[in-house]
C-alpha cells in the first residue's frame, strides 16, 4: 500500500461493495476451531493483518492451518492436544488477539509468552491479568501492565463471579475463555452491555454457556466444531463508507453482507436517529449473525448526543462519528469516552487535534466532548498522520472528500491490520487519491 496519500472531494459517490468479513469473529471463529476437536472451515473470514496473526499463533499451538480461495481450514487436535509454541506468540496489532488467546492459555500446562508491536506494547493488560489471576493463572505483564506478557503453566483454574470495572468484550472474552476450561461456573457481570460475538460463538460451537442481559455464565466445556463458520462482512469496516456517502453531495452506494449483531450496530442505530438516510435490505441470518445489505443515500444530519452507555457498542466508530459531527449545523455531543483513550492510539486526543487543525471548534471537558459543527464546511489543504492508527488513517481519508485541494494522510500502511481492501474499494465507489 502506498505510504501516503491525498484524499480529495468528489461531488458523488455511487456504486456498491461487499465488505470483507468481520474482524472480531474471524479471531473468535480461529479460537474456537483452535479449542474444539476435529475439522473446521472458516468461510469469508477477513484477509488482514490481524487474523494472519491469530491463525499464525494456532499454528505455532500445533494445529494444522491451510487457505484456499479465501477459505480457513483449521484440523486441530482440540484443547488438551495443544503443543508448548517453541518461539514467542506474537499478535501484531490486535489487542482482541492477544486478550482471546491470553484466556485459554492461561488454563494450560505450559508456557508461552504473548507479544506485540510498539503500539500493541503500550495497551493496557492488567484489565485481563487481575481476573484471570484471581481465576488462579499465573500470567504477569512484563513492562509493568503492558505486553509482553509471560503465562506459566497452570495448576488449575476456579471459576469466579467478576463484575466488570469497564465496558471491554476483549476482557469479557478472556474470562470466559479461561472458564471453559476451569473448574466450577465462571460469571461475568456487565453495567452496559458489550460486543456479544463470543457468546453467540459459544454456543455454536456447544459450551456449557448461558446469558440474560448483563450477566454471562459459563462451565467448563468439551466444545463441539460445527464443520463451517461464515463470517458476515465487518460493520466497523462498512461504517466507513456509511460516512462518506453521508457526508458527500448527490450520492447513494450500496453495502452488501454487513453485520448488524445488535450489540454492534450503535453507529447505525445512532444515524438513523439523527435523520440518515439508510435503508437495511434483504435483512437473514448467517449462522448465529444477522446480516443485511445496506442502502445509505446522502443525508441532512441532525446534531448528536451519545451518551456514556451505548459508547462500548460504537467505540470503533468515535473517530469517524466526530468527523461526521463536524459536517451537521450545530452542536453534538459525546459522552464516557475514557476508552477512546486506549485503543491501537490515543484517538480522543488525535481527533481532537485534526479537528482544530480543520478550525472545527471542540470543547472537552473530562471525558465528554463537544463539536461544533457547520453543515457546508470544506477542508482545507492539510497533512495528517495515522499514528500507526488504521481506523484514524481511513477516518481522515474520508475527510478528504470534504476539501477542494485534497487532505494528504501519511502513514496508511496500519489500514492493512483491519481493511486491506479500503483504498481499492473506495476508489469503486468514486474517492480521489493521488499519491502524497
């Protein structure tokens, strides 16, 4: 991918696409064909780098991998046949990565040690080391409660109840993972409902799980493959293309096969509240997943107001959310946005300085922020960094469409840890880059 780039208005988008699949249950459909025995085939999974990872990690745990014409083939010989890795674990980018596989290693009779990249080595870990410890894991952050992280062999893990201090389904799922396989019910409680991809996984691949709203229990399992897992597209993915199409003249796209899991789709549900023009067609099920085809036409926004319970359902979205508050008349609002904070880069404060670098007029004030937004608002020419940050480089390439002389992004190849595809696709859909 091309290093650095110029993003340009563009009087209409037109056309559609079909999103790549969902990042966050390609990683959990590797885990949970890694953990059950037998044969399993991952169809539509995401082609980036991110899922390389997660299934470069299965191998190294020695389960047989292979990829043909976009498919997965996991055989593996189920969680008590799980071999020590001879090297370091390394999970690139992915903060779900790392958190999912430090779960289930926890519970096992050797060791491993779980690495990342610079940006992955400044997440915090001690959100999944304190309730895994508690469990009985022996698992430690070596740069104080950042990665590496270094997991012994373990003795034997005790299901505990946990009442989760933050939103996270990363730490959710790290939980549940190590409870598959402790002794005694494992139970995670939740004050505002997170990403639900792992449970609906879970009893997929037949665990001893159940769950009502707020509280997730499981017991240990002997996980059952159910031969094929298909992947819908990536709605954190086609969100991209939702702003863009909104905030653009004239304009009417197609997205095909997105999913629109309900503890996902907060972005949605949010725009459609403001007056978006965005109809869900040829809405069904894919397995445990519900997917639709998306109509989004260009739209007179009405201003904002997120509020701190539904921020966990849409925080990959913020970014791209406050570029579109800056495009509506008048004032939105953004409540609860500590996480913003410890994602692959501190996106509160970046957005913030790309927004008053725009001249769009912020307010913060602790953890809540304000836009002011101007409706026929046009960029001026600009350069921006990604900060190794994928969902800031594409949130800035879609602000190029609203400047006349084009915004120059630096730094683009981070897209390829979730949305390899993007600059192609984009470019079907009608942006003009032009090399940096």
């Amino acid at each position: 991918m091309t290093t650095s780039l110029k993003s340009s208005k563009k009087n209409n988008l037109s056309g559609e696409v079909v999103i790549p699949g969902d990042k966050s249950i390609s990683h959990r459909a590797i885990v949970f064909g890694l953990l059950s025995k037998g044969k399993t085939q991952i169809h539509g999974s995401q082609n980036s780098e991110d899922v390389h990872n997660s299934l470069n990690v299965a191998r190294f745990l020695g389960i047989k991998t292979k990829v043909k014409s976009s498919v997965i083939f996991l055989d593996s010989p189920g969680i008590e046949g799980l071999s020590a890795p001879t090297k370091d674990l390394y999970f690139g980018n992915s903060g779900t990565g790392m958190r999912l596989f430090a779960g289930f290693l926890s519970s096992l009779n050797f060791s491993s040690t779980l690495t990342g990249d610079a940006s992955l080595s400044n997440r915090p870990m001690m959100r999944i080391i304190d309730p895994l410890q508690k469990m009985g894991a022996k698992i430690s952050a070596t740069n104080k409660e950042n990665p590496p992280l270094k997991i012994s062999p373990s003795t034997g893990l005790i299901g505990i109840t946990y009442k989760m201090p933050i939103a996270s389904a990363q730490v959710k799922s790290s939980i549940l993972l190590a409870g598959l396989n402790a002794e005694g019910k494992t139970q995670v409680q939740e004050k505002y409902p997170t990403r639900d991809h792992t449970e609906r996984m879970m009893k997929t691949f037949e665990a001893n799980i159940s769950f009502s709203k707020g509280i997730v229990e499981i017991e240990k399992s002997d996980l059952k493959t159910p031969g094929q897992i298909e992947v819908p597209g990536d709605f954190s993915s086609a969100a991209f293309f939702i702003g863009a199409c909104l905030i653009s003249e004239n304009s009417e796209i197609k997205i095909k096969n997105v999913g629109i899991n309900n503890t996902r789709k907060a972005f949605l549900d949010c725009l459609l509240d403001m007056n978006a023009n965005i109809d869900l067609a040829n809405i069904r099920q894919l397995g445990n997943e519900e997917v639709a085809d998306l109509v989004i036409k260009s739209s007179d926004l009405l201003p904002a107001k997120i509020m701190e319970d539904i921020v966990p359902n849409l925080i990959d979205e913020l970014p791209l959310f406050f570029l579109i508050a800056s495009l509506i008349d008048g004032e939105s609002e953004f409540n609860g946005l500590s996480e913003l904070k410890h994602k692959e880069s501190d996106r509160l404060s970046i957005m913030i300085n790309n927004l008053q670098k725009l001249d769009v007029e912020v307010q913060l004030n602790e953890d809540s922020l304000k836009i002011i937004g101007k409706k026929d608002r046009i960029f001026s020419d600009e350069v921006f960094d990604s900060h190794g940050d994928h969902r800031i480089a594409m949130t800035m390439l879609v602000a190029g469409l609203r400047s006349t002389e084009g915004l120059t992004i630096t730094n683009l190849e981070c897209i390829n840890t979730s949305f390899p595809e993007f600059i192609d696709q984009a470019k079907t859909l009608g942006f003009s880059f032009k090399n940096g």
